[in-house]
C-alpha cells in the first residue's frame, strides 16, 4: 500500500514539472516575441512552488492582484485533467474541484482583462505579466481544439477550453473605444454645431489613443495579438457606427459638410495615413466610415445645397449693392479710383463654394465648378439688369458718376478671376464676360454721353463753313475733349485707357462722317489736294492728342490719312489700288462710303466713279473687323438714280443744277417735254446703269458747272438742299 502511494506521489511530481517547465524554460530570440514565445519568458520569474497553494490561498493572492497566482492554477487545472483521465475520484468531487478552479479562473480573468480594458493605465511590469497569462491561456486554448478538448470519461464535467479570453480582451477594446468615442464634447466658444463638436472630438480622440498605442502598447504586446490593428478596428467600427446614426437624420447644409468633410478627408488623410499610424495600418482593411451609395447621396445633397447658398448670398450682396446706388451713396476711394466691394464679396462667395467641395475631394470639386460658374453667369446677368436700371432711372443723382465709374471698374476683378482663377475655355469664358462688356459699354456710353452731345455742333460746323477752317474747328473740339478728361481719372487705368479709344473712334468717326456728308464738289486736283492736307494735317492732331493722353487704338490711324490719299489721287487706277489696300484695312468700308468720298471728286467721271466702286465686289480675303468703325456711320440708300436723272437730262440738252429735298422725299426735275425725269430709265442704253449705289439721303451731289464755287473753289449743297456757290 505505501509502495502504491510512493508510485503515486513520484506521478504526480513528475506531472507538476511538467507544468512548471512551461515558465522557467526561456528562449533566445531576436525580433519581437510572438503569442507562443511570451507565454515562455514572460512568466520565468514565476517560480514552482514545493508544495501546490491551496484553493483559499490561490484565491486570497488573486484577490489582491498577484498575477502569479496564474501558475499555480494552470497546474491545478491540469492536475484535474490528470485525475479526470485516470479515473482516480467520483464525479462529484472531480465536479466540485471543477468548480472551484474555475472560480479562480473567473478571479484571474477579471485581474487580466482589467490590467488589459486600461493598459495605458498600468504599470508595465503588470501589465507584461498581464499579456504572459493572456498568451499563456491562448496557447491553452489553441493545444485543446487541437485535441478536441473536453474531459473525456467524465460527462458530468463542463467543457471550459476554449475561454477565449483573446476575444474577450478584443470586447473590451471595442467597449473602450465606445466609451471614448460617445463621450458628449464640452461646448466651445468657437460657434460649432453638436454635430462638428462631436466629429472633431471622435477624430482627436481616436488619432490620439491609437498614436498613444503604438508608442506604448506595441512594444509590450505579442505581434500575434496585433494590438495596434485591434484598437484600429474597434475604433474604426464605433466610429463608423455613430454617423450612421447621424445620418438617419435630417442635416443641416453645414452638417452635411462636416461629415463628407471628415468621411473622405480628414478621417482617411490626416487620421489613418498620419505620419505615425499609416506604416502601422498599411495591412488593415479598415474602408470608408459609410457606404459608397450613402457618400453619393450625401454628396448630391452638399452640391444641391451649395448651390442654393451661392445663389442667395449673390443675390443678397447685389440687393444691398443696388441700395447704395439708388440712395446716393458715394463709393469707397481706393487708391485714387472708385471703389466697389461688390466683385469681391461675389469672388469670394463662389470661391468658397469652389474650396469647400475640393476640401471634400478634388472629384466633387470638378463637379461643382461647372455648377458654380453657372451661378456665376446668372449673377452676371442680374447685375447687368440692375446696372441699366439704374443708368435709366437715378440720372439726377449726385453720386450718379462716381457710382457708374465705380461698377465699370468693378468688371476688372470679375474679369481678371474668370482669365486667371477659373481658367475656363475660351467660349465659356467669352459667354461669362459678355454681361460685363455690355455693363461696360453701358456706362461709357453714359459718362460720355454729355461730352459726345457738346461736340456734336462743333463737327457740324465742318459742313456749315464748307471746310473753311477745319484745322481751328478741330482744334476747338480737342480742345472741349481736354477740359472733360479729368472726369474719368477715377476709372481704373486700363478702363480709362478703353474709355480714351473709345474718345478716339468717336472723333475719327464724326470726322469721316463729314467727310461722308456730300456738301462738297470739288472740280479741280489743286482744291482735292488742299482739303487732302487738311484731312492729313487733322488726322495728325488726332492721333497725336489721343496718344498723349492714353488711347490704344493704333489701328485707328491710317483710317484718316488714307482717305486723304484717295481724294489726293487723281489717276483713277491708282485710287483703286488704295481703295482695295484701305478696303482690307478696314472691311467694314462699304460702297455706300466710298461713293460719299468720291463725290468730292467733282472731276471725276461716272464711268471711273463706277470702275472704282466695283474694286469692292473683289472678295479680299479679309476677315471680319475684330472692331468697327464703317459700320458705325450711317450712309442713306439713294440710288444711283440722282446720277441717272443728271445724265438723262444732259442727253435732253438741259443740265440743271437744282434739286430740292424734303426729309422723305427727293422731288425730281421735268425734262423739257415737261415729263418726270424718272422716264429716262426706259430710255434705251440706260438698264445697265440702273444698278442702285448706296447714298446719303439727306445729299444730292450736282456736279454742274453752273454751281458756283465752295470754300475750297468748288460747288456745294447747303442745309436746304439747295446748290449754293
């Protein structure tokens, strides 16, 4: 009997060193320590008592925190599963000392997944011993499904492997994250919404505890456990959680923002590849906070509302804008030119709106642009509305100029964006400025308009005195634009400088129309070439004032030099040649114009007059003028019939030289028959002369010799149509 129980006792102390090699075997190993390998070191302290402690000693040192306890109860564990094999006690005590180490395992589990739920916390010793029973009941765990654990030849006893305590820990972090994470934000001082206060203390929050575990966690733990990939992924999920509860909400258009903002920006950039946790999250899969489908709609929603806010702060600024004008406000100097904040407040509206959606994602701000600049266009127009507006109705003002010159140089900020910020294609960006080109041409049209009206009679005086002295008359009338320049300095320079062209094409224009007016015959070279030097002579006064004080338009000035040339000439090949060159110049000279400057020629004959009008039926290649100047002088559509009834009458033996006008009406002369002149178009060999010429209505050229002599020496028509010398 005692021999039995000696044979007894050495079995079991061989089982215990069994157990108790599990902690002092220790393995040299360079690298991290995987699950399998802590378990071996990290309990070498740990070492086998003589005796096994009993079950109140165990539990009195778990109850104080001794994680060193966790030995001793493995080996009690253990000694269960040997005597459970060996059949060596009744299923009620094998039930009982079940029970009771699974009562220190309930102790112990609580010691190590309390160490575990706050590892920040504690102290790293602890916690190192912590992680050494943790990896130890893993393996326990592992070596048990391996053999189909469960106590065999007992079926009272309860299978307890696997406990699973690995998962329980994974819980308990994805608990920790949940408190972290749900805890309400302290209001701010900042004015942000609950929903903004609540993103930004879930991203601090989660960016600084993950941060906090790769610096101090990640060298404690096992790399089997992935300590940094659990805190992530339990992070992760409570993040993601909690704004799919918001979005089962009504948001706010600011709101909306945020959470796009954080979903596809701030959350994967400046959280997940954050200089510290990319290169620890490059192989978890953690994805987006919502699903794709809910980040479009949410996407749609921010456009839609983007939109809308653009299009009602546009429309405020321009409401509060027009106000100023309409009650007389006086613009803001900047610098020496009137100001206006306008372009700037519209700027900085639609480039929010343009910054905004970039902010989310350089994809969604591509599909706003074009939205945005829509917007833009349709504040444009408005703005144009309410510009001609108030040109119509508030000319009594007395800010009235200063408030046109300042929204004239409003154009230049607004232009100056679309040309550089927005770089839109040329179309579109053509379409964008016409709104304000028209505003533009607008309040020119209304700052010159005075000037315009005072040297109106100045040019008239060209014909009245049958260019006695044009040189002193356009003296005069540079002299009149000199006194009015001071009034645009406020425009901006390069306005100022479209302003003077404009100034510019007005008096070229008004000259050439004298010029047009068909009140001068002159019969001889001598007199074509004098009013030829006084048109060269004049022309330079021109070009020479217009200059000086700013004007551009360089294409301006062989307009009137070269239609001296024409009337100079007298050799009708030459002056087709000039015609053709000048008509390539500018190709907006039409026949109508060039008849009115060949009437001055009174020497020359219709036949030539006719050869050198068809020089214009040439296609010259020439494109379209990118400017005007032609087109805006009006030359009436009489036809060539004045010259067709002078004709006729000579062939009658009568040459009148009178021809009275009425302002609908020319009243033809009677033949000597004492019929209308108008029978000669069915006189034979005239059809081919029947073809209409485009001539001033107001003019009828005699070119009789009876007409006496003009200024120059020729003949001329006065005001009542009547030819007077």
């Amino acid at each position: 009997m005692e021999e039995e129980e000696a044979g007894k006792k050495k079995k079991k102390s061989k089982g215990l060193a069994t157990v108790f090699s599990v902690f002092t075997k220790r393995r040299k190993k360079k690298g991290k320590p995987s699950l399998a390998e802590t378990e071996g070191e990290s309990e070498s302290s740990l070492q086998p008592p003589a005796q096994l402690p009993t079950v109140e000693e165990l539990k009195a040192d778990l109850e104080r925190g001794r994680l060193e306890a966790a030995g001793p109860l493995l080996a009690l564990e253990l000694e269960l599963q040997e005597a459970v094999a060996a059949g060596r006690a009744s299923e009620e005590e094998l039930v009982q000392r079940q029970s009771e180490v699974e009562a220190l395992y309930a102790l112990l589990r609580d010691q190590v997944l309390g160490q575990l739920r706050r590892p920040l916390e504690a102290e790293p010793e602890r916690l190192r011993q912590a992680l050494a029973v943790l990896a130890e009941q893993e393996r326990q765990d592992h070596a048990a499904a391996a053999a189909a654990a469960g106590p065999p030849g007992c079926p009272g006893l309860a299978a307890t492997r696997p406990r699973g305590w690995l998962q329980l820990w994974r819980d308990g972090v994805a608990q920790a994250a949940a408190e972290r994470l749900s805890r309400r934000p302290a209001a701010d001082a900042e004015g942000r919404t609950e929903a903004e206060r609540a993103f930004l203390h879930m991203g601090r929050t989660m960016k600084e505890d993950l941060e906090a575990v790769v610096e101090r966690l990640k060298p404690l733990f096992p790399a089997d456990i992935r300590v940094v990939a659990a805190y992530a992924e339990s992070y992760h999920a409570e993040f993601a959680s909690q704004l799919a509860a918001l979005t089962q909400f009504e948001l706010c258009p600011r709101d909306t923002y945020m959470l796009l903002l954080w979903v596809q920006n701030l959350y994967p950039n400046d959280i997940l590849n954050s200089p510290k946790l990319a290169p620890e999250l490059q192989g978890v899969r953690l994805g987006t906070l919502l699903p794709p489908t809910q980040i479009r709609l949410l996407e749609a929603t921010f456009l839609s509302n983007e939109v809308a806010s653009v299009r009602e702060l546009t429309a405020r600024a321009l409401e509060l804008e027009s106000n100023r004008w309409t009650n007389d406000e006086a613009p803001q100097r900047l610098d020496g030119h009137c100001h206006s904040e306008l372009a700037i407040d519209i700027i900085q509206i639609i480039s929010q709106g343009q910054a905004k959606a970039e902010s989310i994602t350089l994809d969604l701000g591509a599909q706003i642009k074009p939205l945005l600049l829509e917007e833009l266009a349709r504040f444009l127009r408005s703005y144009q509305r309410a510009f001609d507006g108030f040109l119509e109705r508030c000319r009594q003002l007395r800010n009235y100029r200063a408030n046109v010159i300042a929204n004239i140089n409003n154009c230049l900020p607004f232009r100056t964006s679309l040309e550089q910020q927005w770089q839109t294609p040329p179309d579109l960006r053509s379409s964008l400025l016409r709104p304000l080109n028209e505003l533009k041409s607008h309040g020119f049209d209304t700052l010159l308009q005075s000037l315009f009206g005072d040297l109106k009679p100045l040019f008239k005086r060209f014909t009245q005195t049958r260019w006695a002295a044009p040189q002193q008359t356009l003296e005069e009338i540079v002299s009149a634009v000199a006194e009015r320049m001071p009034e645009f300095s406020e425009l901006q320079d390069c306005f100022r400088e479209e302003l003077l062209e404009a100034v510019h094409l007005h008096l070229v224009k008004e000259y050439i129309a004298r010029l047009c007016k068909r009140r001068l015959v002159l019969q001889t070279a001598e007199q074509q070439q004098q009013l030829a030097g006084h048109v060269q002579a004049n022309a330079q006064l021109i070009q020479q004032f217009c200059t000086q004080n700013g004007s551009p338009a360089t294409w301006l000035h062989d307009a009137l030099p070269r239609l001296a040339e024409i009337i100079r000439l007298q050799d009708p090949s030459a002056i087709k040649i000039e015609v053709a060159s000048y008509a390539t110049s500018y190709p907006d000279f039409s026949k109508g114009h060039l008849s009115a400057i060949l009437t001055i020629k009174g020497n020359l004959s219709s036949s030539d007059a006719k050869s050198i009008r068809s020089i214009l039926d040439i296609n010259t290649g020439a494109h379209e003028p990118s400017k005007a100047l032609f087109s805006l002088i009006k030359v009436g559509y009489l036809s060539l019939y004045t010259d067709l009834l002078r004709r006729a009458w000579r062939s009658c033996g009568t040459t009148p030289c009178w021809a009275r006008q009425t302002s609908t009406s020319v009243t033809a002369p009677r033949g000597p028959s004492g019929c209308p002149a108008f029978f000669c178009r069915f006189c034979p060999g005239l059809a081919e002369e029947l073809a209409p010429e485009p001539l001033e209505l107001e003019q009828l050229r005699p070119d009789d010799p009876s007409c006496g002599a003009g200024a120059l020496g020729g003949s001329s028509v006065d005001e009542s149509g009547a030819c007077t010398p």
